[in-house]
C-alpha cells in the first residue's frame, strides 16, 4: 500500500512553495515510497549490541573559552556607516514575507 499519494506530494510541495511538473508528483510519491520502504527495513535489525557512534570521522570538539574580543567589534555608528537605509540605529531592509 502506498503511503504517499500524488495529491499529498502536492500538497506538500504547495505548503513548501516548491513548484512542481507534470508528473513530479507521481514520480516523487514513488520516490518517497521506496526511501519509507529502506527506513522500514533499517527499522527491524537488531542493533542492541551496537555501540552508539556520534560520528565516524574520529574527530572531537575543540571546545574554548567564550571571550569577547573587543578588538573585533564596531560600534554601532560603524555597524550601520555603509548600510543604505536605517531607522533610529537600527538597519531597514525590505519585507520579504507577504501577509497573503
């Protein structure tokens, strides 16, 4: 049985605002098919006596104080010096979300 159908790839790619084409959502109801079906499959070995592994690489955190270094900071007059709209020490930037 199907987990995915056309019409929840679509709607899913509507909440997404991903533009689909002709056909994209049969092939992707597919597509998502088959990764749940390999997700099911790793779901059902036994890994009780595998050790938990953060990564593989062998690499750990190098971890350090948190200074701050004031050498690197700018006042805010320099902060806001290049910016091409302000308001009341703050930077102006355009809406980029639409109340529709």
């Amino acid at each position: 049985m199907s987990k995915f159908s056309s019409q929840l790839v679509q709607h899913i790619a509507e909440l997404a605002n991903i533009p689909l084409n002709s056909g994209e959502d049969i092939s992707f109801a597919n597509d998502f098919d088959k990764t749940l079906t390999v997700i099911d499959q790793l779901k059902e070995i036994d890994i009780s006596q595998v050790e938990p592994a953060h990564h593989v690489t062998g690499l750990e955190n190098i971890m350090r104080e948190d200074k701050v270094d004031e050498t690197q900071m700018f006042s805010q007059k320099e902060a806001l010096a290049n910016a091409p709209k302000t308001y009341r020490g703050y930077f102006v930037v355009p809406r980029i979300i639409n109340k529709d």
